[in-house]
C-alpha cells in the first residue's frame, strides 16, 4: 500500500481541538484539506504528521505552538484609545492595520471604558493543539 512521502499532494479530514478538548475547526460535514505534505501550505505539525500515512488510516497527533501558530509574542499586543477604533467594534473582531507596506491583523482581545487591547498574535498562538487526522488521498 502507497504511504505519503515528501511533496506528494494530500486530501485530509480533520478536527483540531484545544487541550481541553474544545473544537477550533473541522473538515468534517465538508471537503478534506488539501496540501503538499512536508510543505508550508499548513502548519508544520500537520504537513509532517501525514508522512508515513496510508488512505484510510486515522491518526491523533499533538501539536506543540512552535509546530503550529508560533509561541504567543507579548511584543504584538498593545493598547489603543477606543477612539482610534472603528464604531461598533467588539471584542473578538479582527481589524486590518498597514504596517509599513504590509497588512497585519489585530483582534481585539479587551475593551474598556477609555482603551482597548489589540493582539497581532494569531488567535492559536502559544496553544498546543490536538488534530485527529484521516487521510483521504493522496497523489
């Protein structure tokens, strides 16, 4: 039987879950991923963790934050005037920002009275997380 190895295209069913077992996202009702295994096209600890695979084999795998989203950065948060933000904002919204020649997106993790807080961090970063995987195909 035919396993993955390095640049072969892959279609992959998946649910992720945080350490306490919360779902963060699911192919699962819909269409596989689909991506080069070993390559950049999603995080490491899922493009390395189909190699070896067959079709219709299911694995767990756990997934450290330098594997996956990157450690969670304190330098990428900050405190803004609320009036600086749009009408309507809300915490967990994301927000577009220009920095330079590059758009970067901040979500709003706090709202006060006068300030709010904004997070460049993506929102799994400094997670460990849990992605049972089944291999649909590969090519």
């Amino acid at each position: 039987m035919r396993v993955v190895e390095q640049g072969d295209r892959v279609r992959v069913h998946y649910t992720g879950r945080l350490e306490d077992g919360t779902v963060f996202d699911s192919s699962q009702g819909g269409e596989p991923l689909e991506f080069i295994a070993g390559g950049s096209e999603v995080i490491p600890g899922v493009s390395n963790a189909v190699l070896g695979m067959s079709v219709g084999e299911t694995k767990t795998v756990t997934v450290p934050p330098e594997d996956a989203y990157g450690p969670h950065q304190e330098g990428l948060v900050q405190r803004v005037a609320i009036d600086r933000l749009p009408p309507g904002v809300q915490v967990g919204m994301p927000l577009k920002a220009v920095a330079g020649d590059r758009e970067v997106i901040l979500w709003v993790t706090e709202l006060g009275e006068e300030e709010a807080v904004l997070d460049a961090n993506h929102p799994l970063a400094g997670k460990t997380l849990i992605f049972d995987l089944t291999l649909d195909s590969v090519d």
